[in-house]
C-alpha cells in the first residue's frame, strides 16, 4: 500500500483517537500509552510534544496517511544525545490496515532518513519478546537480534523481557550493491 509519512497536525486528532480506540486490541498490552476512550485532547497534547521533540532535535515521530488521506499509524525515531545509546526506532499501525506491509515500509523509510545523518550508524528496535506482530516486522526489513534483556520494557503488567534488534549503516560496498540490484529490477 502507498502512503505518505508526515507531521501529525491537530486536524489529525479526531482520527487519531478513533483509530486508537478501534485498534485496542493489537495496541494492548504492548503501548501502555493507549488505553480505552483515549481521547482527541490526548492525541493533540501527544501532537504538540512531537513538534516541540522535532525542533530539540530529539525525535521524528510521523503521522502515516493513505492516500485518501486515512490515518493509518505512526511511526518515529527516537535520538539519543549519549553517543553510546543507539537511535530508536517505534511503529504502531491502525488494526484494520495491518499485514500490508505498511509498518516495513514505515521502518525502512525512517531508517533511511536516520543514516542520512552522518551521526547516525546503528538504529535500535525494542520490542516485548511476545509481540510477534512488531518482531516480524523488524525482522523483515533486516534487523538482527543483539540480545534479550529482561526490564527494558515495563508494561502496565510489569517489565517483561525485550528482543533487542540492530540495523546498521550499510557500508559503501554494501550500498553500492544494493544500488545495482535496484537498478537491474527496473
């Protein structure tokens, strides 16, 4: 499915909230940020933190748009000022317009924006270690699992242990590689 990524604006926040409300049952228990009757208030204050992170500076989180114009998710990458600590990476998508590819396509294109930084050269996925749906995804733009750690992760049940996903920068030999093999599917 084609869509656009961009920043959510308070228009935004009626559909925000409804996908949030119809989407519970694949959110729960992993966003611990969502929760019954969320509200448009709540989406518009979440709106205006992404915009203030955006000038810091801090983070990138985006709105994902059909070309309708539906809300489809989010997704967003999160900077780290501790050169030590990776860039981040969250995806949600709104449960009706699941398995169709559109939170890949989200991560591989924020991953995209992130190591056109030069800055940037390893961008960290976390995920609970039940929540198949988001493993699969990083798995399937190439992530590779570092570890598993137990509490990196607190749900409202408490912490819970967490697949620990790398992707790095591809070296110049590899992004010329894949470069070609672009260029012999067109």
């Amino acid at each position: 499915m084609d869509f656009i990524m961009r920043a959510f604006e308070d228009a935004d926040a009626a559909p925000f909230a409804q996908a949030v409300n119809q989407s519970l049952d694949t959110l729960l228990p992993w966003m611990t940020w969502a929760h019954k009757n969320y509200t448009e208030d709540e989406a518009r204050l979440w709106f205006h933190l992404t915009h203030l992170q955006r000038q810091q500076g801090t983070a990138n989180e985006m709105g994902l748009f059909a070309a309708d114009g539906r809300l489809l998710g989010g997704a967003g990458l999160r900077y780290s000022s501790n050169p030590l600590i990776p860039t981040s990476i969250g995806y949600w998508v709104h449960s009706n317009e699941q398995r169709q590819g559109i939170a890949s396509e989200a991560v591989r294109r924020l991953v995209t924006s992130a190591f056109s930084q030069p800055d940037i050269d390893v961008v960290e996925i976390l995920v609970a270690e039940r929540n198949i749906a988001s493993r699969s995804v990083a798995e399937k733009v190439g992530a590779k699992i570092i570890a598993i750690r137990y509490g990196l992760i607190v749900l409202d049940n408490g912490p819970v242990s967490t697949v620990i996903y790398h992707l790095h920068r591809p070296s110049s030999d590899e992004s010329e590689d894949s470069i070609a093999r672009e260029s012999r599917l067109i």
